[in-house]
C-alpha cells in the first residue's frame, strides 16, 4: 500500500529520468515494445495513448521472437523491470542480430548488463519495487523519448494527469473492493490497455481470478456468454467509462449493462477523471491499483508477492537455462 501512495512522486521521477537520459533521436518507420507482465503495460497504454495520434505502426510484443518484419528501420523498445525476463531478453537479442534502433528500460540485470556491453542506450530505472507496482517507470519514459524525437507533445497532459493522481490518491475505493470480494471481477472498458492492467493488478496482488475486455468487440462474443443467467450469478461487473465514448460505444455500454443486470451479482462504473487522454487513463489506472491492494487486505494476502511466477522463472532457469545460449548469442556481437 505504502509504494501505491507514492505514485504521482514516481511519475515525476520517472519523467525526469527519462529527460535526463542520453537517448538519440533515431529515425524509423515503426515500433515494437518488448516485455512481460507489469514490464509490458506501459507499452499496451502507450499504443492506446497514441493510437488517433502517431501515423506509425506499433506493436506491444509479448513473446520470444520479434514479428519478422522487425528491421534495421524499426524502433525496439526492450522493457524489463528486472532485467532477466527471458523472453524479453529473446527479443532483445533479435533486435540486437536484426540491427533494429533499440532502447531498454530496466534497472538491472541480463539486460542492463547485456545493452551496457554493445553500447545501447538504457533508462536505468529505480530499484526495489515490485515490476507492477513500478508502472510510472516502465510507462512515462516512453512518452519522454518520442517526445524527445519530437514525434508527440504531451507536456500538458503529463501535468494534468499527475495532478489528477495526487487527487485521487486522497479518495477511498473500499467500497468497491467489498463488492468484488469472493466474486469473479469482470472489467470491462473502451479502454482496453486499462481493462486489461485492473485485471492483471487484481492476479497479481489480490490473488483472484479476474476477466477483462473491450468495447466493442466484446459485444460481439463476450456479451453472448451473458445469455446463460445461470452461469454468471457471482461475477461483479465494473465498467470502466473513458469520459469521451462516442454515441455508438455509449449505446453499446447501456445495452450491455442492461443485459448483464439481472444475471450478475453487480454492475458498477468508474469514471475517468480528467480531460486529456493521459489523464483520463491514468486515472483509471490508479483506481484500479487502489481497489487491487485493497481487495489484497480483504484476501488476507500479501499483494508484493507472486510465488507462482517466481517459481515458474526457476524451473525454466534450471530445466533449460535459456539466458545462457542468449548469452553466447550476444557475446558473438560484441566481437
Ligand atoms: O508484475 C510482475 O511481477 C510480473 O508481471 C513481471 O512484470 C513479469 O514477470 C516480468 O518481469 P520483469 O518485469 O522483471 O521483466
């Protein structure tokens, strides 16, 4: 609970890192970011930030391999909190052989390590917090660099959204986390990268099953599963409201709504604050880390833990030590 307070102080921190980093003004004609889990939100937010805005394409990678098109004319952002995520550490190292323009954000580790020895530049990022809960640096360098490109300027909106934050931080979601107790919290939103981080935080920190998905393409699979009233009797719907859907998104949401009332154990919306697209993301952002640390309290469990994923990370170190033969890849471009 202690880090989440201090998230408005990080995302200054984290932008001033970023403006004081030392990242070239590359040219390209496309983008990938890499990571996993807490270390690839800020690559779904930033493709939602950006989508009415940059005329480029940009794609959030969440696998071993780059996509084939990745090409010395691609821009490579290489995310991991800690820095020894295999599969980010893959694409890195195929971003490295495909002479891709590449920038990491990490605060240690392989990938530290690694960029360091073939001269790549990389946002050093804090250390000592959980990769989740260290959203505002994994996210906002990435805003600063194309701003540093001159490709966007979001200087106002970064300002607006911290102080919406620091708003928000005096507010109390107990309410909802009480709600989503013993329940499958379902999270729904045209904002699908934020949908998607609540579902995640809920996981993550508060140990509960959780779905999340999209206006309006759930209208077109999801909702059907809804017809079934026997099924869902324990899900707790929230609809997350960006503030600006457009009349076909809103119909599509009280159609929705009304739908789902008599057959779920509850229905809730929480509403974007702020005006600019920035703000009214982060916004939802931060509610939805708030209601995850307090659903944690309620659970009884520690949401600064994730035993499963540590556990998985060592038997794939120990069973086939993938980071190794990665190693030697990377030591045979360093000659
Ligand atoms: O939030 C978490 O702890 C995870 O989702 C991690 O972010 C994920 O396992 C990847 O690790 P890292 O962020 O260190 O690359």
């Amino acid at each position: 609970m202690n880090q989440i307070n201090k998230f408005p102080e990080m995302c200054l921190d984290a932008i001033e890192i970023a403006k004081n980093a030392n990242i070239p003004s590359y040219q390209f004609d496309k983008m990938i970011i890499c990571g996993m889990g807490g270390s690839a939100v800020g690559g779904d937010l930033l493709k939602d930030l950006l989508r009415d805005e940059l005329p480029l394409s940009v794609e959030v990678s969440k696998e071993y391999h780059l996509p084939a098109y990745a090409d010395e004319k691609t821009l490579v952002f290489a995310i991991s909190y800690s820095g020894n995520t295999e599969e980010t550490l893959s694409q890195f190292v195929d971003a490295v052989e495909r002479k891709c323009k590449i920038i990491c954000l990490s605060s240690g580790g392989k990938l530290r390590e690694w960029a360091d020895r073939l001269k790549i530049p990389t946002i050093v990022l804090p250390a000592g917090f959980q990769p989740r809960a260290a959203l505002p640096y994994l996210f906002l360098p990435l805003v600063v660099c194309l701003q540093k490109m001159q490709l966007i300027n979001l200087e106002e909106e970064l300002k607006e959204a911290i102080e919406i934050l620091g708003e928000i931080r005096l507010k109390d979601y107990n309410e909802l986390a009480d709600d989503l107790k013993d329940s499958m919290p379902v999270i729904y939103s045209d904002f699908g990268a934020v949908a998607r981080r609540f579902k995640n935080q809920l996981n993550e920190n508060s140990k509960t099953q959780a779905k999340a998905d999209v206006f309006p393409e759930l209208n077109h699979n999801e909702m059907v599963g809804y017809e079934n009233k026997k099924m869902n009797r324990n899900d707790s719907v929230v609809i997350l409201r960006s503030g600006d859907e457009s009349q076909e998104i809103k119909t599509r949401i009280e159609f929705t709504e009304g739908l789902l009332k008599d057959s779920v154990k509850s229905v809730n919306e929480i509403w974007a604050k702020g005006k600019g697209r920035l703000a009214r993301m982060f916004s939802l952002v931060y509610i939805g880390d708030y209601i995850s640390y307090k659903l944690a309290d309620l659970n009884g469990v520690n949401a600064d833990e994730a035993k499963s994923i540590d556990m998985l990370k060592k038997e794939l170190k120990e069973k086939i030590n993938l980071v190794e033969k990665l190693e030697k890849r990377i030591g045979s471009q360093s000659q």
